[in-house]
C-alpha cells in the first residue's frame, strides 16, 4: 500500500505551527528554569510566619477570606537585615557600616581572589595563546595536547597534594609567605589551561595580513600586538575573564580547606557558616543566596553581549 504524501496545505500547516512550538517549548523550559529562582527571591521577601505556612504560598499577598489581593501583600526586608547587619556610624561615608560577616569579610576576599585571578588569567591566557596561534615550535602540538588533558583532571583529584602543600609551607615559616597568595596561585592553575585554548581560538580567527600590514608600517611584533591583535581579540580575553571570575567567585571546596584563618574566607564558606547558624530562618537563607549570586549576575548581564560574541566567534576558525 502506497503511502499518501502530505499535501500542500499540510505543508502550510506545519510551517506556520512549527516557530509556535518551538518559541512555547523554550518558553516552558525557561519558566521551568527560573522557577527556582522566582521561588528564592520570593521567600527572601517574606517574613518568617510566612515562609512556615502550610500550604506554603508563592507570594504572601491573600487577606483572612483566602483571596488574593495587591493591597493585603505582606513583603519584608528583615532577612537581607539580618545577612548585611548595617549599624549606624557617623564616621562612615554613608552614614553607616555593614557589621554582618558575609559583606565585612567574606565578600571582600573573594572580590580580591576572583578579579586577581581573573586579571592574571587574563593576562597569560592571552600571551599564551598568541603564541600557540602564531608561532610553530618543537614540542608545540604535545603541549597544547598537555594543556588540554589539564583540563580535564578535577580540582578535587589534587586537592590532597594542594593541602600538604598548604600545611609544609605553612610549617616552614617562608617570610612574607600568605595564603591569600597561595590560594590565587592554585585558582590559576586550574584555570589557565581551559582560558588558554578558549583565548587561542579567539586569535585563530583574526587574520595574519592584519599583523603583517603592521610590519610594514612599522610596527614592532610587540607593537603589532598591542595595537592590532589585542583590541580584535578583546571579546576572547574579556569571556576568559568572566568565566574565571565566576568560577572562583563560585568555588568552596578549595577556599575551605586551603584557608586556615577565617578572617580569609570565601564568601561560599560564609554561605556554609550562615547555613549552619540559621537553618530554620529560610528567608535568611534565601537573602544571603539572593546577595552573592546578585554580583555575578549583575557583571553577566553587562557583558552578555561580548561574552556570546566571544563564543560564537572564537569557535570557528576564520
């Protein structure tokens, strides 16, 4: 039995209906993803009555007949009072200080830890890179296949080795030795190699005729690559950065156990530590989780547009 082909009406049909059900399914696949976030921002917003009730409600915003009105919502600030604890100080700039743990202690070190790291990354990524772009030298194809399977070894996999490191320089008393520097060092170690190959497919893309019309100019290599090569591949440098950035400003296991004193903690373990002091306070909770991930979303959301162009240019070669 022959079977029947479609018509051209069914054509028709499947043509106007397909942009609709794959615009519907995005739409429930990112719904389905922010929900967990919606529900975050939400509970950080309420007050503890609230947020113990059963059935829980997304937004506390019904009056005593149970119906929902704009007028009866009871939002609160109390939990993001209580994560950044201001206290009035007349010798502060704005008229009062954070006094909480997790914006006087734990934010600021991780600041330090995630934009070193992010600017030394940024900085050898992009010489490296050059080189692996622009130069053949003996030993260069077996050491970006190095480089590559660097990648691929989990940060948990030296972590024994990166302690009694931590603890032998410790006991030897090296002066001047911090562990802030030593916990940069190890966050760019395990973040160079994967910038590396990012930033080196960033320049594969830019022409060398640039670089030689340069020479002729004038240009020294170095000038050439100043003027020339770093300002086209900005978006590749710039996307190394972030993802660094929001990689160490994400990271714990490391920064817990690599970090003996406190007053140099990660703002992760301050999430950890918080965690353990107001396990039944989610509201608290939710306000601590709303703060720390709200720097990273923020400096996404500023760079989103060069941070795609780096990925969609960088990931064919011109």
């Amino acid at each position: 039995m022959q079977a029947r082909l479609p018509s051209p009406q069914d054509y028709a049909t499947r043509r106007r209906l397909r942009p609709w059900l794959t615009n519907g399914a995005m739409i429930a696949i990112v719904a389905l993803l922010m929900l967990p976030i919606a529900l975050t921002l939400s509970t950080s917003f309420k007050r503890e009555q609230d947020v113990l009730r059963r059935p829980p409600v997304l937004l506390p915003c019904d009056g005593p007949d149970g119906q929902f009105r704009l007028s009866q919502c009871r939002f609160d600030i109390e939990g993001y009072e209580r994560v950044i604890a201001p206290r009035p100080d007349v010798s502060s700039l704005l008229g009062f200080r954070l006094t909480g743990r997790m914006f006087s202690t734990y934010v600021p070190n991780t600041l330090l830890y995630a934009l070193a790291s992010s600017g030394l990354v940024f900085v050898m990524s992009g010489l490296a890179g050059y080189a692996f772009s622009r130069y053949r030298f003996r030993g260069r194809r077996a050491l970006m296949v190095a480089i590559l399977a660097i990648t691929g070894i989990p940060l948990l996999t030296n972590l024994l080795a990166l302690y009694q490191m931590a603890v032998d320089l410790r006991k030897a008393g090296i002066p001047g030795y911090d562990e802030r520097m030593f916990i940069i060092a190890v966050y760019i170690g395990f973040q160079l190699p994967f910038s590396v190959w990012i930033v080196k497919g960033f320049f594969d893309t830019i022409p060398r005729e640039l670089e030689e019309a340069a020479f002729i100019d004038g240009c020294t290599p170095i000038g050439a690559l100043w003027r020339i090569v770093v300002p086209l591949a900005m978006p590749g440098l710039l996307a190394a950065f972030l993802l660094c950035f929001v990689n160490v400003w994400n990271e714990f296991i490391a920064g817990y156990l690599l970090i003996t004193k406190r007053e140099l903690r990660t703002v992760m373990f301050g999430m950890y530590d918080f965690l353990s002091q107001n396990i039944i306070n989610y509201q608290v909770v939710a306000a601590a989780c709303v703060l720390i991930a709200a720097p990273v979303v923020i400096l996404f959301l500023l760079t989103r547009r060069t941070f795609f162009q780096a990925m969609t240019e960088g990931a064919v070669k011109g």
